[in-house]
C-alpha cells in the first residue's frame, strides 16, 4: 500500500488491476498488524533536519515529508489494526511504544516493562457527529460466526470483513492458558471459510457490524 503514496490513483488501480487483486487483499489480508512512524519532520523537525543534511538520499523538503506522511498513513487506512507511533517521546520512547504495539497485538504480557500512558479503549456511544467532521475513515462490512468448541470455556469465530465485495478472513480461538485467557488470530482463506462455515455445527450465533475504521 506504501507505494500508492508515490503516484496518482488512476495509476495505482492501474497497478492493481494487472496484479489482478485488489486493495482489500493486498491490505487487510497480508499483516496482522501495520505500525506506522510519523516522520521526524512533524513534531521533531531539528532532528529532521540533522538528519537531512547527513544524508544525501534524503531528497524531501520538511513540507514534502510532511505530505508524503500524510499519504502514507491514509493509505492502510480500514486495516483492522493500525498503530500510529508519533514523535511526543524521545526516539527510545517512539521505539518502546513500537515494541508494546507489537507485544500487544500477539499476545505477550510485558507487564509495566513497556507501560505507557495511552491504552486502547473502545466506548460504547448514544450518537455521532456528522461525517464532515472526522478525520479521513473507511466504512466496512463485518460478519462474525461463532463455532460450537467442545471446551465449554473456549471461543472459536470466524470473520468476513470487507468492502465493495472484496473480503479478507480470519479464525479466531480464545481459550485459557494457565489461568489466563489467550487469543491466537490467524488468516484464511476465503475458501477455508467456506467450508467452515458449510461444516460448522449450527449454534447459528452471528454479528454483523459496519464499523468506521481510521486514525
């Protein structure tokens, strides 16, 4: 997805259209997990600078990496797990938040080693704005199935999440561990979720959602 940042959109569907995929594919389907680092120049712009004159491949004006940024970060826009790690902290905290995204998002308890003040949080709201008045977003289409396990304790689902008919999929088990609930997430296909979802045993407990996803 990076590269679309770097040229015009008719020339990127082009590009998508003779790989004969699509951005929901390419997008959604190939990373568990996208981290995104905010270009010095947007909140630490000395040690852009510093850097820019050391480095002569560092073509950019402050301006012109600012706007590169901005493209690159709206282009994972609608991956389901976007971590924006911006420049409020010293490089060692932008690299610590970096390593507790990532701890996070597989699963590893890294107790108060990585502690930092932001969490995620989701809240349940009564309304919402209008659209005008978010940042850039992406509406998706979301269907989860829920599997019979014969652990009583454990979770099985399955997840269709897409938009304009393109979908990506995924199984998800949540069971405990030693006393703890673990979560392991993988990808599918969009064949095995069929045949998943034609063999499940029929509990027929099903969600579907229409999320906003963006940053």
């Amino acid at each position: 997805m990076d590269a679309s940042a770097y040229c015009e959109a008719e020339s990127w569907d082009q590009i998508i259209k003779e790989l004969n995929t699509d951005c929901v594919a390419i997008r959604d389907s190939r990373y568990n997990l996208v981290v995104h680092l905010v270009t010095s120049a947007v909140g630490a712009l000395h040690f852009y600078l510093k850097e820019k004159g050391n480095n002569p491949a560092r073509t950019e004006s402050p301006e012109e990496a600012t706007h590169l940024d901005d493209l690159l970060s709206k282009a994972w826009v609608g991956h389901p797990y976007v971590e924006v790690i911006d420049n409020s902290t010293d490089f060692d905290g932008k690299i610590r938040r970096v390593k507790e995204a990532i701890c996070a998002r597989i699963g590893i308890d890294v107790g108060d080693r990585l502690h930092l003040e932001s969490k995620k949080r989701k809240f349940l709201v009564k309304s919402l704005k209008s659209d005008e008045e978010f940042p850039t977003f992406q509406d998706f289409d979301v269907r989860h199935d829920y599997l019979d396990s014969p652990d009583p304790y454990s979770q099985i689902r399955i997840r269709k999440r897409g938009q304009n008919g393109k979908y990506a999929y995924t199984c998800t088990v949540r069971k405990f561990v030693k006393g703890e609930m673990a979560e392991t997430r993988r990808q599918i296909t969009s064949k095995e979720y069929d045949v998943i979802l034609y063999f499940k045993t029929l509990r027929q407990t099903r969600s579907f959602r229409k999320p906003h996803n963006g940053l």
